[in-house]
C-alpha cells in the first residue's frame, strides 16, 4: 500500500489497570511503578506514530487506573468516549466481566496481565486476545529447560492461595507432558503475615530448611508461588542444595530490564529514555498490543475492533517483539505465541521453547494449551 492510498485514521485506545490492595513484595527492588503498564503504551504511541506519520495515522492511548469497585464505572466511561480498543491489566474476575462489558460495546479486549489457563479453555471471548502468557506456557517453558537439562525428578512446593494452586496444576501438567516426574510434593501456607519484615529472613532461615527436611530424592525444586509470598527466599535455604526454578530462582518472564538479544538492547534504552526505569513485564504485554493495533492499522488499514481482530489472528499477521521470531497468535483462542525468557534476577539463562521440542505446526506450540487441547469455541 502506497501512501497516497493509505486512509487518515485516528486510532483511540485505552489501557485499564486495576490496582489491587495487596502485601508489600518481598523485595525492594518489585515495587510496582506508579506508571506500570502506561510505560508501555506511551512507548507504544511513540512507536506506532513513527510509521502512522507517513500514513496520516494518529495515535492517543488513554490510561486509567482505579480500585476494583471503579472498574465497571472507568469501563463504561472508556466505552462512552467511544473507545473500542482496551488493555485491562486486572485479575481473572474482573477481566471476564468487564470483557463481556465491551463485547456488548463491540469493543476489543486485550489481556496484559491475567494468566489462568480458563481465559484460553473453556472461559475464553471472542473479543479477548492475550499478550500476557497463560500459566501453562510458564510451566511448560520451565519445564522444557529442567528436561533439556535432564533434572527430571521434581520436588514441587506450592502456596496455598487459589492462584498457586492453579499454577501447581499448570506444573503437573507440563511434568506430564515433558516426562519429568514429580516425586514429592508440598504446601506452604500462606499465614497472612508480612513478607517483609527486619525479622524475615530470620524467620525463613529456621523454617525452610526444616519444612523441606526429608523430601525424596530429587534433581531440582519447582515453586508454584504466584502471590510472591516464600519463593525466593527457596534458593540457599532447603534441607537439599538443589536449583530452584519457577516463582525463585530461575523464573520464567516475558520481559525484563537486563534482556538485551535479538535487539532489544534498542528497546530498552528507548524505554529508559522515556520513563526513567527499566522494563517490566507487565510494559512490555501493554506495548505488545497496542504494537498488535498498529501493525493491523498499517497492514490492513484498520482501527476497527472486528478488523484488528480478525487481522491479528490472521496468517498475515506477525510482530517483531525483541525474542528472536516473529510472534503471531493462536486463532482458536486469541493466544499470543511468544518465547518465554528464563530469569535469574540478572541475566536471561535461556530461552523457551528449547531445541528438540517439536511441533508440526510451531515450535512455540508446544509451550501452552496447543489447539486439540482448548475447548474454546469463540474463535470457530
């Protein structure tokens, strides 16, 4: 498409974040950013308008964030502005109902921080696609490199809230899919106390050691701690020195501030420039869709949200996203394919999907819910 033929389209986008009263993190350093997710889009803005320059495109992106009593009435407000395009970075509940809010708007939703694999099963929306991964390309991501390595007998420690026990099922499954064996398996209870105190890692000292205390005989530990409650504390306190991978230790992410292959480097620093911090994930799953909006804008020379939908999860459509491929998404249920990073704090240690794991269709596919395993109708 040559420029004279391009149309004039004024792109108007929304990111919605719902803020959560929780516990302060373990560490300093996971503070959340006042601007966490809205870094991204500006990026995004900055990103989209270079190309939309040329095109007569603009961009404006709105951010939004509220408590979760707010978040119906922020919705209907994005809605009555005439927005149709919404990030919501907000937990599983909420990012169903406010979906099927802007599905009766026909708006699109684009989901940047819920993981529970229900969102791409039998939960899924039409109108719901996913740049943030499910838990199961999380586990299947860690355990494809425990396998690689041959550490395939698994010591799993989960906590005891809703979104752990999802993330320990997430594990099990990809332990039965990769060949590993789980040898033992444990729970730590969440006791609602502080995760940080000047008394903590004192604590932790005494209790760990004894709490993981004659476990069977196991190559490496699995944390399934997605409330960020024992997980890192795992690594130099067991019983049994062993690695830790999971919630501690070697994390999967889909971005982080010290990644710097496949080009990222430029990324970052851009990033940096324009906010001051490094990258989080939850900025980077927001620049991805509104780069998903752009790229639909530009190819098809589309804002609307049935187009940029059915664009996206085209065979036309593909991203560049810093990872080393291209990204594309899964149309039967608006899945996002995308490696996923292994982290240790640091460094990226590696890349998933590992070499020799392999899939007819793509190699990404084997991390996650592949197609004959979603039971999402929304996308036939």
């Amino acid at each position: 498409m040559t420029a004279g033929s391009a149309l004039a389209i004024d792109v108007k986008a929304a990111v919605l974040r719902i803020d959560y009263p929780t516990l302060l993190p373990i560490s300093r350093y996971d503070l959340p950013p006042a601007d966490l997710g809205f870094a991204g889009a500006a990026l995004a803005d900055e990103d989209n308008g270079t190309t939309g320059g040329f095109l007569g495109h603009t961009y404006e992106t709105t951010t939004v964030a509220v408590s979760p009593e707010e978040a119906d009435a922020a919705m209907a407000q994005i809605l009555a502005d005439g927005i149709k395009l919404v990030v919501i970075l907000s937990r599983t509940e909420d990012l169903l109902r406010l979906t099927d809010q802007a599905a009766a708007a026909g708006a699109l939703v684009f989901n940047a921080r819920a993981a529970d694999n229900a969102l791409r099963d039998d939960a899924c929306r039409g109108n719901l696609l996913h740049t943030a991964p499910s838990h199961g390309m999380m586990a299947d991501a860690v355990a494809q490199f425990a396998v690689w390595k041959k550490w395939t007998d698994w010591f799993l420690i989960s906590g005891s809230n809703p979104q752990d026990i999802a993330l320990a099922e997430a594990y099990r499954k990809a332990a039965r899919k990769f060949g590993a064996e789980i040898v033992e398996e444990r729970s730590f209870e969440d006791t609602g106390g502080s995760r940080r105190t000047d008394s903590g890692h004192v604590l932790v000292q005494r209790q760990l050691p004894a709490f993981t205390q004659e476990a069977e005989e196991h190559d490496v530990v699995i944390a399934a701690d997605e409330t960020d409650y024992f997980a890192r504390y795992l690594s130099y306190h067991l019983w049994t020195p062993r690695p830790v991978m999971g919630s501690g230790g070697l994390v999967p992410t889909t971005f982080h501030g010290a990644h710097e292959a496949y080009g990222a480097t430029q990324y970052q620093t851009r990033f940096e420039e324009l906010t001051g911090r490094y990258a989080k994930p939850e900025d980077y799953n927001v620049w991805l869709a509104l780069r998903v909006v752009g790229e639909a804008v530009t190819r098809a020379n589309t804002a609307a949200p049935d187009g940029v939908r059915d664009y996206a999860i085209s065979d036309e459509f593909e991203l560049a996203a810093f990872k080393g491929q291209k990204v594309t998404f899964r149309n039967w249920n608006g899945q996002l394919r995308q490696p996923v990073l292994l982290y240790d704090g640091t460094i990226t240690v590696s890349v998933s999907p590992q070499d020799g794991f392999l899939h007819q269709t793509s190699p990404l596919d084997t991390m996650g819910l592949d197609r004959p395993e979603s039971s999402c109708t929304a996308f036939e």
